[in-house]
C-alpha cells in the first residue's frame, strides 16, 4: 500500500506526467474525437500512454478523463456512460500504477457558464463536480486535481463540492494568459489564496503558456501561499506547421525551468499541453539532481524513534564539530591535491599547520576541474600520517548516485567526518574538457543524500546497520551574480540538511555583511573563505577570473600602489590580517587558501588568531 499523497508530499519534490492528448495526437486520434470515450474503445493504448510516464519517472500519472463530464460527453452522445468511462480512466491508470505510483482523477473545467453570465446554477455545477468524481474515486484515484479552470467562480464550486462530499487530497489549478493573470483577469496570488481558502491542499497553475510566464505566477503565488504550489505549463505556444500544431520547447529547455520552478517554491511540477514522455525523463533528472527519489509504498522499512535516537549529536561528529557547536573560532588551510601520486609534500605541509594549531586541512575535489589526486584519498593520508582532521570537499561531477552513497560509506568507516558538498566545475574548463560529467545530483540533492546516511537509512529508507556522522557543509558565494538565486539554492542546502557553510573568498566586508543579513535567519555558522593576495596580478586574477571573487576598488588601488613585489605581497598578506579581524565577530571561523602552496603565507594570515 502506498502511505497517503499528502504525507509524501510534505517530504518530497512530486514530479507529474505529461499531456495525454498530445500522445493520443501523435498516435492518430483526431483532435474532434472523445478522447475520454478511448477509456473504453481503446484501453491498451491509454495504459501504454500510462506506462510510458511512469518508465519516464513520473510519481503521479494522471487519469484520461479531464472531459469525462456530463455536459462535455453530451456532445458526443455519451451522457449515459459518465460512471463507466470516468471508472474505466481510473482503473486504467491504477493498474498501470501498481503501488509505487500515485494515481490523480483529472476533472476539467465545464463548458457553461455558472448564473449569472451562464445557465449554470452553482448546485448544478457541484452535482456534475461530484457525478465525475465518483467513478475517478470508486476506480481507486489517490487524489483530485482540477486543472485548466479560468473561471475562479466556477473551481470554487468544485472544490467545495468534492471536499464536502469525500476525505480526499485535492490539487486546484488555474490557467494564465500571456499577461500573467487567469483569463478573466484575476492576478496568481488572489487566486491562489481563494482556493487554499476554500479547501484546495495544493494550488497551482497549468496549460495556456509556457514555462517562463508560469514561473513569473508562482513566484508571486509564493509570497502568500501556505499550502504546496503545482506548476504544470505547455511546451511553449504552438506553431502551425502543414496543419498540425507543433510545440518548439525542448525537453532540456523544461529541465532548465524544472529546477527555477523548485527553488521558487513549487513542491510539484509536471507538463501539460505539448509535453512527451522524453520532457518528463529530462525533468525527472533535473529533479534528481534536487532531491534523490524514493520511494512511496508503505513496504519501504520506516526507521523506528529509537532507531532515528542514535543519530550522532553535532557536536560529537569531530573535533572540527565540536568547535563549532560550542561557538570556539575554528581555522582551517587549503591543501589541493598533488598533480602525480606523492602526497609526500601535501602531508609534510598539513604536519605543520598541525603544530601551529590550525584545526582542520580543507581538501578541494577536482578544483577547475583540473586532473589530481582524489581528494578523499589525500584526506585520508592526511588523518593518518599528520594526525590532523581533513574537510573532504567531496563534488557531484565525477560519480553516479550509486557510486557516491559507496564512497560516502566507505569515507566514513575509513575515518572522514568532516565533508564539505559541492555541485563541481563542469569538466569544459579543465585538463580533459570532452571528459563526461555526470551529475546525477547537485550540491543540494547530494546534501540530502547525506542526510539520509546520517539518521541510518539508505535513499529508499531502508535501515542501514548503523549511521553515519558525517558534519555536513555547504558552500555559499555572498558575491553572486544573481544573489537572490544563490540565497534561495542556500536555503534548499540548509532544509537538506547543512550543518555550516564556507564562502568564496571574501575581500568585499560590506558585500559579505550584506550578504550575512540576508541569510541570517538560516541560522547556521558561516566560515569565511580568505585568500590572500600575493602580488597585483594576483588581484587582478581574482577579481576579473574568479566567480564570485570580487576586489572592491579601494584595495585594488592599494595593492597598484605599491612599488615592488615584495611590498605587494605583504600587502596582500596585511589585507587578509584585516579582513579576518573586522569578520572575527561574526563568522564561526576561516578557511585560508595557501597561494603558490607556501605554508608561510597561510601561517602568516592567522597568526593573529592561532
């Protein structure tokens, strides 16, 4: 059996299907046909539409009955079999389903008017509402969803009417034109709220437009809904070619949208009109790459509270944990991985930043995306043989799902507790660029996954024989080029679970504080990243090559100012000192990168506060 929708919803990202009417198009139905009635005539050719979304990756299939009303089967003669084919779309899509799939009954909209525009009266309309939904209910749907309404009077009726009627989850979804607003002119975030007032659980947008105008509505649905927002667009607007209509979005056009829909706050997507089995795929990556899927059906072992008790508090994951957690200022230097197989020299270096009292050795996974040593191997030589924590940059780039939750067992009983989460530079801007990138997920799904070792269960939630205790990282770029994207990607890595965060390096104080205020309500202890700048072109490399790297230009004069490379340098090492004494106050600690690999100059920065 599968746990209710609206319990899997509250911990998970819910991707739908796509059009039924395009796949019928494609097929060779004719568009003036009553695609409900193929429920019946036709019912192989519905499940393997069925069957194709959810081989896609769907995790809701949608019944073929968005016209299965009374007024709609009228036209075609079929009023005496509303029952019968709205059962027969359920127990299509239910059997296609199986107990790992959710099944939502599609009612559409009516094509009256309610009173008084229209003949309808509102007792009327709830009656034909309820008369649909009693077959879609009694073929086993999991949930309702009213789509492509543009009469907000008329989805009204029937939300009232199925809540008041049946104990089940209901998704009402509105339809926009290219102004942004319904079509009778209602703006996204009036509606919404009528409908999560009027009993829907989740509200949302559909069909009508494509992706970039859906997005502009729930963003705006975002800012006062207090339920979970749909988004569902069209492939874009079509284009009539030789008669048929062809929709231009591609599939990786929508994939792009899938995750801008997410960290706008849309807890489920799917596509309508114009949408295929192959958009759904490519969205089920992007969602990937969010959040790992897991499965829905109550045979999935649940962790017991005592299980989920032995959970490793925080502050025992490490040493590097414990400072943190009881607010002691934590410094930590950079090592990157040797380009050959001797770590010789790496170790050496971490041996003496050891004896000076720095806590931890960040190890970078790939930085540039240059070739090296893998970093979890240096990290564990440096444990071993300099007897000083590592904080394993561990990056999505490299590895598949699979791979990753093995390393990650495997870092763990091998001693790494320290682990920092990166999505990676894609592999174009280094040693080998036509190297294969995989990314089966980001920074963020990576952090739940994480999270998911960490409370003893794997990413179908099945006990593992113990958990791990990883403290987990993340990091933040306060100099972002679209900073409101970058707080939003912040705040998906904290509800997935990040422990602390480490910023690119830092020359900007007010860019940073700027930054601090915005995300201070994450409540998570942020670790400056400093890089101290050795000569002018140094600076200049930074500010104009390095993301997120700027040098405001009151330091830029001064390091142009000085006469000699030697003055530059020392500079640049005064800068740093600077910097870390006007943030002391409020950061958990820094991350000093070591330029040219000179333990002096680290050693130099954070003689103040080792």
């Amino acid at each position: 059996m599968r746990i209710p929708f609206d319990q899997y919803l509250k911990n998970n990202l819910v991707l739908f299907d796509g059009a039924i009417g395009t796949e019928l198009y494609n097929k060779g139905i004719f568009i003036n046909s009553c695609y409900d009635e193929l429920n019946i005539t036709r019912p192989k050719l519905i499940k393997e539409i069925h069957e194709s979304y959810i081989e896609a990756g769907a995790d809701v299939i949608e019944t073929n009955t968005f016209g299965a009303n009374r007024l709609k089967l009228k036209k075609h003669g079929l009023e005496d079999k509303i029952y019968d084919i709205n059962l027969a779309g359920a127990r299509l899509a239910r059997e296609a389903a199986g107990d790992e799939v959710y099944v939502a009954g599609s009612i559409g909209p009516l094509n009256e008017r309610l009173e008084p525009w229209g003949p309808l009266s509102e007792e009327e309309s709830k009656e034909i509402f309820v008369e649909q939904a009693q077959g879609l209910i009694d073929g086993g749907v999991d949930l309702i969803i009213f789509e492509t309404f543009s009469d907000l009077h008329l989805i009204q009726q029937a939300i009232l009417a199925i809540k008041a009627k049946y104990d089940i989850s209901v998704i009402a979804q509105m339809t926009i034109g290219n102004d942004g607003n319904s079509l009778f002119g209602t703006p996204p975030e009036l509606f919404a709220k009528k409908m999560s007032k009027w009993g829907a659980d989740v509200v949302g947008v559909n069909c009508s437009v494509g992706p970039k105008l859906m997005l502009d509505a729930i963003e705006k649905i975002n800012e006062v809904s207090e339920v979970p927002i749909s988004v569902m667009p069209n492939a874009g607007t079509p284009t009539n070619v030789d008669g048929r209509n062809i929709y231009l979005a591609t599939s990786e056009y929508f994939a792009e949208y899938t995750k801008r829909f997410i960290h706008s706050g849309a807890k489920i997507v799917g596509g309508c009109c114009g949408t295929t089995p192959y958009f759904i795929k490519e969205m089920r990556k992007a969602i990937q790459a969010i959040q790992p899927r897991k499965r829905i059906s109550k045979h999935v072992k649940i962790k017991t509270e005592e299980q989920l008790i032995q959970a490793i508090p925080t502050e025992k994951k490490s040493n590097f944990a414990r400072k943190i957690c009881y607010k002691e200022f934590v410094t930590s230097v950079e090592i990157v991985p040797p380009r050959g197989p001797d770590a010789t020299k790496a170790i050496e270096q971490a041996k003496i930043f050891k004896e000076a009292g720095v806590d931890a050795i960040n190890i970078p996974d790939g930085p540039r995306a240059l070739s090296r040593m893998g970093a979890s191997y240096l990290s564990l030589m440096i444990q071993q043989q300099a007897n000083i924590e590592a904080i394993l940059h561990y990056a999505c780039r490299d590895r598949n799902l699979l791979g990753m939750v093995g390393d990650l067992l495997g870092l763990y009983a091998s001693g790494i507790k320290n682990i920092l989460i990166i999505t990676g530079d894609p592999p174009k801007m280094g040693t080998y660029p036509d190297a294969t990138a995989v990314f089966d997920v980001d920074s963020i799904g990576l952090t739940n996954v994480v999270n998911y070792l960490n409370s003893g269960q794997d990413l179908g939630g099945n006990p593992l024989t113990k958990s791990t205790g990883f403290l987990t990282g993340v990091g933040v770029n306060p100099g972002a080029i679209d900073i409101d994207y970058e707080i939003k990607r912040f705040e998906w890595k904290v509800k997935a679970g990040a422990e602390f965060a480490i910023t690119q390096p830092v020359f900007d104080n007010e860019l940073f504080y700027n930054f601090i205020k915005r995300i201070e309500q994450f409540k998570i202890p942020v670790i400056a990243g400093i890089w101290p700048l050795v000569s002018i072109r140094n600076a200049e490399f930074m500010n104009n090559e390095v993301p997120g790297a700027s040098v405001p230009e009151n330091i830029m004069k001064r390091m142009y100012a000085t006469k000699s490379k030697e003055e530059a340098r020392e500079l640049g090492l005064k800068i740093a000192r600077e910097t870390i004494r006007e943030l002391k106050g409020d950061i958990a600690g820094v991350q000093v990168s070591m330029p040219f690999g000179k333990t002096k100059y680290p050693l130099d920065v954070l003689k103040e506060v080792l």
